[in-house]
C-alpha cells in the first residue's frame, strides 16, 4: 500500500495494487476498512474541531461498493486491479462568522486495464455471492461515475460523513481474517454501526431509503436478485444481520439469502437458520424470533425479528432481522422495515410472474426449432442462428434439415414478418407443415404452392376478425432437396427461393453465382406458382444459404451485399469446411457495421466431400 502526498493540505490520498484472483475482493476490502477505521479514531488536525466524523456506517457501505467494484473488475476485465482511497477534509467552519461548514469526502477508485470492457455486476469468486455492481454504487453513493482512459478505466464512487460518532476501539470485533481481536492502527476489522443509532438513522433517512429501496428493486426479474439486494440493504442501517426465506409451491420455506455485517459468520447463520424454518405464515411484523446460536451474541445479548412477506393477499415469504442488543423498535423503524418488507414482497411476486412467463415462452420457442440437424452421407452441413431479441432462443428465423428416405434431404431456411410471440408461432406452423408436405410426397414446388395458399388463407382470416393490415403475416422461404447417389460423389440439388435472398453456389475454383431465381413472398397471392432450380452440387462445391439479417446489414448507407458483398465474403472463405465457412460469414455480417444487429441472423451452408481414397493392400 502506498501512501501520497496530496498538494492540498485537505486531501490524503492512499492506493493499493491487487491481483485479479479469488482473493481480490477480500485484499480489498481489507485495505478500506483499516485505512477509513485508522482515520475514524484518528482523524487529521486539519479537520478541525467541527468536522463531521467517519462513521462505522459509512466505513461499511466504503468496502461493500468497493468489494462490488473489484468484483466486477476480476470478473470482467481479469487485469491488475488499483484501489485508491482519497480522504477530502474540507476547511473547518470560520471562527468569526460560523459560515462554511466542515465536511468529510471519501471517494473510492477501482481501476483496472481493460478499458474495453463495459461495467456490470458479477460473482464474488471467493463466496459465490452474486455481484450487483452499479446498482448499489448508484443507490448508496453521494455520486459516481466511469472514466476511460487509453489504457485505464476506473469507476469511482463518493461518500460523505454525516453526523455520528467516531469509531472506537471497544467497537471493533475480530479482523476478517478470522486472527484475534484488533485495536490497533491499520489492523483491519468488521465494524458495525452502535443499535441506539437505528432508530434515529430510520427517523432521518428513512424516506430517502425507501425510495432508493423502490428504485433499486424495481425491474429486478430475479427473485434471489432481490433478496440479496433487500439483505444488503437492510445491514448494517438498521440490523446486524438479516435473513429472507420465500414460501415455495409446496407450501413450505425456502432460504433464499442470508447477509451478516461479519461475512465470516454467514455460513454458519445459514446453517443455524436451514435447521428451524418458519413454519407458520406470520401476519404482523415483529414478531420475536429465536436468537441462532452463530449470530454473533450470546441468546441474551441479542434479539431477532420476523416480518411477513406479502404481496396481492399471498404468502411470498419471511423476512428476519436480528441484532446484538436488543432491536429498537421504534414506531418509525417498524413502519420503515415493514414498507421495506411490502417492497421485497412485491418484488419477488414480480419477479416470480415474470419468470413463470419465461419459463412456458422458453418451453414453446424450443419446439420451434429441430434439435438437430440430419447428418447427409457425403454432404457437410452447418448452421449459425443468431435470434435478434435479447433473452429469446428463438426469433422469426427457422431452419430446417430432415430426412426423406434414404437418398434424400430437405433443407429450408425461413424468415418470418415480426419478431413478437405471433410471428414465432408463424414460424412452428410453417416448419412442421413443410415437413408434412414432403412426407405427402410433394417435391418443391408444390410444398411451396401449398404453404403459400395456407399462408394467404391465414392472412385472409386474420384481416377479416381484425380489419387491420397489421394482422397480416407474409413468410420468405428458401427450400431445397439433396439427393444423394451412393455411388457418385455430391449430390443433385433442386431448390428454390419465395422471397428470400437466393442461395449462392460457390464452385471449387472460387466462382460464385446465384442457385435460384427471386419469387414473390409466401402469403401475397395464393395464385403464386413456383418454380425450382436444379443443379448438381459436386465434390468440393458449396451452397451458402442466409436470411435477411445477413444481407441487410447495415454500415451508413451501405448493406452488406450490395454490389455482390455476400459473394466476396463468400469466396474470401474458399477452402473452409461448413462450419467454418458459416462462422466466417457471420462474423463479416457483425464486422460489417459498427452497430449492433438489429436481426435476426442466420447461415446454414452445405458442401458436398471431397472422396475419400481408400489405401491400396
């Protein structure tokens, strides 16, 4: 750790250098906590006498922002991490006039060397704990930000010092490290803040903490995101430690989170708490709890609470909260803790809607696709899908690759019109019933003719019950069939395109051209007759299949394949395998343009093997 001189005489400055492994957070924790704990107990001349003092309070929140910040930074950046501290005493108030009052600064740098990398919330790979980064610094902070520089991004946080009372020794428990109890300067320890605060910290920042408590969980779709961050929240401000069980389906009570001011104590609570669920649903708050034999206190010197958790007249849950001492509850605190309590409650009922509604729409989106492609004897097959909408696995791209017997293939690559649930359903339809035409027999042209009239008849329908336009549902198909003689090497292709940008067959000397001529959109006319293009796909010669999202990629005013863009891509990839040459082009499709893709993107590429020559005895 390195100490500098600050041209100023109100600012001190300290950094310590880290390594990005599993014990980053910890090193770092450590040095925050000595460091602002040997300024509380000792603070500078030039503070003055009316200088706010470092409260245990605010030394707590100093190291949880700075343990999330270096979190993130071994998990996403995986560079050398710098921790600077900078203490800011403002000038004390002036003796004749009493104007200018003395203020106390702590800001917090985490930097790392990958300035690259965006900032999120991580692991803790020493607790497994999930990270939440931001979020806390942005609700917890008096102000922070992100600067880059060339080679250095640094997040940085401040704090500042309201009234209270300094840090003594007696305070101070063991260090984190698990080594005897400390008082010495520099010697880092857990502190937590004095129980005959809580009360009047709830009198005046209780509002404030309830908006930051609504802010920070609102839009949370993660039910253990929420207690972790309700748990976090909660200590030390207004409990030593903290516990959330939520009800599960089977009536019973699952522990969800468990957060104690001392981490090294959080195993063992957990443990203690998992042996005695609450069995019951409790219907006022602050109600009296056992006291756990790990909580930190003999079952004398401490007391807990349970808090129901309720949302829309349901039972989501328990929420505890114990303390060494006994627990003021004050007619403000348990007002406070129990809107704390709706907030969580609310939350987690959120949270569980949303992912049962993620769970039946992942379940429907998987029937969507194949889970596999067929493997064609003597043709090498390989697809990329790329579905635009964040959190989907499926968007209004489909594919396709099934067998007809045993010298033939389909293959179909299609884009639907939208990207909302309707559109997918669109796609399952028009997939499963190009299967049930081939399997009737009908080759080509005639699946495509038959989906076209049942697209058209669909849209028909849908613009009668609405009256809309927008009810309307047009589908661009490319689909073929490879038939394979086993006695000749390749295979003989018949393909054609409704709409859909036209299959590119690429020659072993490099030459590219169009395999299909462009028809008109599948669901427009049901009149639309379509007709198919054959050729033979030789031994070393590849047909490269892509939707729109490719095509139309975007750079300015440019799109990838104007002025033949995809065929240059294409023959820039001569000599790759399938799956190579699919990841080339969807790689040059992301190159392409400096945005992100705004659709779906697919590739699906057959290529005909070379034989293979088989040793002579």
């Amino acid at each position: 750790m390195a100490a500098l001189s600050s041209p100023y005489a109100t600012e001190t400055v300290s950094r310590k250098g880290l390594p990005a492994n599993q014990l980053a957070a910890s090193g770092a924790r450590k040095f925050v906590r000595a460091l602002l704990t040997e300024r509380a107990a000792a603070p500078p001349a030039t503070a003055g006498p009316g200088a706010p003092a470092i409260s245990s309070e605010l030394i707590y929140t100093a190291v949880l922002l700075t343990s999330e910040l270096v979190t993130n930074a071994v998990m996403y950046a995986g560079t050398d991490i710098d921790v600077t501290c900078r203490l800011e005493h403002g000038p004390p108030p002036d003796p004749e006039t009493g104007s200018g009052p003395a203020t106390v600064g702590v800001v917090l740098e985490v930097s790392d060397r990958h300035p690259a990398r965006g900032v999120r919330g991580g692991v803790d790979a020493r607790t497994g704990e999930p990270g939440y980064g931001l979020q806390l610094v942005s609700a917890l902070s008096e102000a922070w930000g992100v600067t880059y520089r060339r080679s250095v991004k640094t997040v940085w946080f401040r704090l500042e010092a309201t009234e209270g009372e300094p840090v003594s020794p007696s305070q101070l428990p063991a260090a984190e490290d698990g080594a005897e109890p400390a008082a010495r300067p520099g010697r880092p320890v857990a502190v937590r803040p004095a129980a005959a605060h809580a009360a009047e910290w709830a009198d005046r920042g209780g509002p404030s903490f309830l908006a930051e408590t609504s802010e920070l969980l609102a839009g949370q779709l993660d039910q253990d995101m929420v207690t972790a961050l309700a748990a976090q929240l909660l200590v030390p401000r207004l409990a030593d430690w903290c516990a959330i069980w939520l009800s599960t389906e089977g009536g019973g009570r699952q522990l969800s989170r468990v957060w104690h001011v001392d981490e090294r104590r959080i195993p063992p609570l957990r443990a203690d708490l998992e042996r005695d669920p609450p069995r019951e649903m409790f219907r006022t708050g602050g109600t009296p709890w056992p006291w756990p034999e790990h909580a930190g206190a003999s079952p004398a010197g401490g007391s807990a609470l349970a808090f129901p958790l309720t949302a829309r007249d349901t039972d989501q849950g328990v929420l505890l909260l114990g303390r060494a001492g006994q627990l003021r509850m004050t007619d403000t605190v348990v007002r406070m803790v129990e809107d704390v309590a709706r907030r969580v409650a609310q939350a987690v009922h959120t949270a569980r809607q949303y992912t049962r509604q993620t769970t039946i729409s992942l379940a429907l989106q998987r029937r969507q696709l194949p889970a596999s492609l067929a493997s064609i004897k003597g043709v090498d097959t390989a697809i990329v899908y790329e579905p635009h909408g964040e959190g989907q696995t499926v968007g209004g791209d489909f594919y396709d690759v099934f067998p007809m017997g045993v010298r033939r293939w389909c293959f179909l690559l299609g884009d639907v019109q939208g990207k909302d649930p309707e559109a997918m359903s669109v796609t399952g339809l028009a997939r499963h019933l190009v299967r049930l035409l081939a399997r009737e027999g009908h080759g080509v042209e005639s699946v495509l003719g038959r989906l076209n009239l049942a697209m058209a008849e669909e849209t028909a329908e849908a613009l009668e019950m609405s009256g809309e336009q927008a009810g309307a549902r047009f589908l661009s198909l490319l689909y073929g069939e490879l038939e394979v003689d086993p006695g000749v090497p390749g295979a003989r292709c018949t393909v054609a395109s409704a709409g859909h940008p036209p299959p590119l067959h690429m020659f072993v000397d490099g030459t590219v051209e169009p395999a299909a001529e462009p028809q008109m959109l599948l669901g427009i006319d049901e009149g639309t007759e379509y007709q198919a293009s054959s050729f033979d796909l030789r031994p070393g010669e590849t047909l490269l299949c892509v939707t729109d999202g490719v095509t139309e990629r975007r750079c300015g005013n440019w799109q990838l394949d104007d002025n033949d863009g995809l065929i240059e891509v294409l023959r820039d990839g001569l000599g790759l395998g399938a799956k190579a040459l699919a990841e080339h082009v969807r790689r040059a499709a992301h190159d392409f343009g400096t945005g992100p893709v705004e659709d779906d993107l697919s590739v699906l590429v057959l290529q005909a093997l070379m034989p293979t020559v088989e040793p002579r005895a």
